[in-house]
C-alpha cells in the first residue's frame, strides 16, 4: 500500500462546506422518504383506479418511472456527489445510459412483439 | 518548438500534468474508476432488468400482481396478516437509511473527523446485515409458499417470475454482502487510524459510492417486481 500517494482532488472541508453538505443531505433523504411512501401507497392502491379491463395501467407506470427518475437525481447527484463533480465527468456518467433507454423501449417493445407472434403462430 | 525567450506556461503544465500532477476530471483518480467500475455494473443490472422487460411483455396478460404475491410479512406470527409490500418497503428504507449514514460518514471523513467516520458506518453495516436478513426471510417464504426457480403458485401464475426474482435479487444481495464485508473493512481500518496516515479520507468516499450504488439498484429492483 502505498501512502506516499498526493492528495487529489478536494478531499479536505472547512466547517461551511461541512454544514452546508449536511443540510443539504438532510433535505435528500426526506425527499427520498416521501417519494417512496407514495410510491407504495400508490402501488397498494392503484387496482381500485384501473378500468375494468386493466387499462390505464400505462399511468401508473408513468409516474413510477418519473418517481424513480427523482430518487436517481437525488441518490446520484447528493448522496454520490455527482452534481458537485466537473460537467464533463457527469456527462461521460450519464451517456451511456442512452444506449439503456433505448434498450429498455427496444426490448419491451420486443416481448409484446412476441405475443402477438405466439398468437399468429397458435395456428399450428 | 519557439526559439523565444518567454516560458510556455502551457507546455510547463502539460509536463506536469503528464508526471502525475493532476487527476482526472479533478477528481481522485480512484474515485474516478470506483464510478466507471459502476457503470459496467449498472449495464449487468440493466440487463437483468431488460430481460425481465422483455419476458413480462411476452406474458402481460398471465403476469402475477404484485401486491397479491408479496401480501404478507415473513415472520411467523406476523404472516397471518393481509399487508402487502409493507415487509419490502421496510427493506427499501433499510437501504435509504443505511445510505443517509453512510453519506454522513463520508462528510465525516472530509473533516478527518476518524470517530465520526466509525460512528456513521456502524449503522451503516448493521442496517446492511438487516437487509440481508430480511431477504432472507422474503427468500424461505416464498419458497415455502411454493414460488421457486421451477415452480409458480396461483398467486405467481408463471415460473418466469420466480426465476427472475431468485436470480435478480440474489444477484443484488450478494452484491450488498460485498458492501458489508467493504464497510467492515473500512471501519476497522479508520478505527486502526490507516486514513490519518494516509492524510485523507477518499476510500470511505469510494466505498460509499458502491454502497449508494448498491442502494439505486434496489430502488429498481424494487421498482420492477413490487410496484409496476
């Protein structure tokens, strides 16, 4: 192990950024709380608000999306500190995970695809 | 390369930076990896996930709810109950406060404050072997109700579910039990004063970064099988 490494990047805080970092973590994880409360709330609840046939589930799914969008802003950019970095480095992060969204429509699309082929094919 | 007599203060910092006088992104060059060891990782998740993706759209009409297969706590005496995702949102916040703590360890490590690191990482590993406990239980449960790898129930409807279950979570798990055996490491090392000696605290940044890491995979996880 070496320990004769130098200090990179800034790794020592005065008391301001101390306080500021906990006020601002206090913040997050109620957000973080409140999120996922309603989330399950919304997740024991939602079968009295679907039609009939289940239809409008494509609501509750949206809004289960957008809540996880925000518990990813805020686990990544406070928690992990990832807003606090240079831009460049939260850019090479976050590209990536294009090729993820497209993956996840590609292939959701995908498995509907195959029960519609499973039902064409029953044929035989 | 220009005969005149001024310094290039370009061309002098290059030198430097090329001898290893400054880091990436100004950032710690191992932190740096620790986040792009992340990514790989999120992409396995993300493929986990994908597949699980593609598998439910193939059967949405025979897919199992939620809310009817995880209806109870896995506690004896407890399971008698009608509580749906009560026992897996209690797992959720397990993390959630297990990852505020570890943040404040963080925050305590950039003060070199070495009895706060240890305070905040305490709760972090016991909230972590809670976790790890509870899956547990989730785990012996539903097995025991008839949910496994190649069997499903009439609650569970298809064998894929407990498959991608058994599998997703498992895999989640024994990443959270790397994080705990880390933290364990982490927290007699700072005790042991190794980052007083080193002069800073990045490792307990780094570590913290796969324990929040480990946090957001469980928040899709969690996402996919119990909520949507």
């Amino acid at each position: 192990m070496n320990f004769d490494e130098p200090v990179q990047g800034h790794l020592h805080w005065t008391e301001g950024e101390y306080n500021d970092s906990k006020k601002e973590v206090l913040k997050t994880i109620v957000i973080l709380s409140v999120v996922t409360i309603a989330e399950v709330g919304i997740a024991i609840a939602y079968d009295h608000f679907l039609g009939k046939d289940g239809s409008g589930k494509w609501i509750i799914n949206l809004i289960m999306a957008i809540a996880s969008v925000i518990k990813v802003y805020f686990i990544m950019g406070t928690f992990m500190h990832l807003k606090h970095e240079k831009k460049g480095f939260i850019l090479t992060v976050f590209l990536p995970f294009l090729f993820l969204i497209w993956a996840i429509i590609a292939f959701t699309v995908e498995g509907s695809s195959w029960m519609a082929m499973r039902g064409l094919l029953n044929v035989f | 390369m220009s005969a005149a007599a001024t310094t290039h203060h370009g061309e002098d910092n290059s030198q430097e930076l090329w001898n290893g006088g400054g880091s990436p992104f100004k950032a710690g060059y191992g932190k740096v990896m620790m986040w792009y060891f992340l990514i790989s990782d999120t992409f396995t998740f993300a493929s986990f996930l994908i597949a699980y993706a593609a598998l439910r759209f193939a059967q949405s009409t025979n897919w199992p709810k939620p809310a009817e297969v995880f209806a109870s706590i896995p506690v004896h005496g407890l399971d008698k109950w009608n509580l749906p995702l009560v026992f897996v949102s209690f797992m959720t916040f397990l993390l959630i406060v297990s990852s505020w703590t570890m943040v404040r360890a963080v925050q305590e490590g950039y003060r070199m404050n070495k009895d706060g690191v240890v305070k905040f990482l305490i709760p972090t590993i016991l909230c972590g072997i809670a976790f790890l406990g509870c899956q547990y239980l989730e785990w012996t449960h539903l097995i025991s109700e008839g949910m496994t790898t190649t069997t499903a129930t009439i609650h569970t409807k298809v064998t894929n579910f407990g498959q991608l279950f058994f599998v997703i979570t498992g895999f989640h798990g024994l990443h959270v039990f790397g994080g705990v055996v880390l933290n364990i490491w982490l927290a007699v090392s700072a005790a042991n004063g190794r980052f007083d000696k080193v002069g800073h605290y990045e490792m307990v940044e780094k570590i913290g970064l796969y324990w929040h890491f480990v946090d957001l995979v469980w928040v899709y996880v969690f996402l996919c099988f119990y909520l949507l």
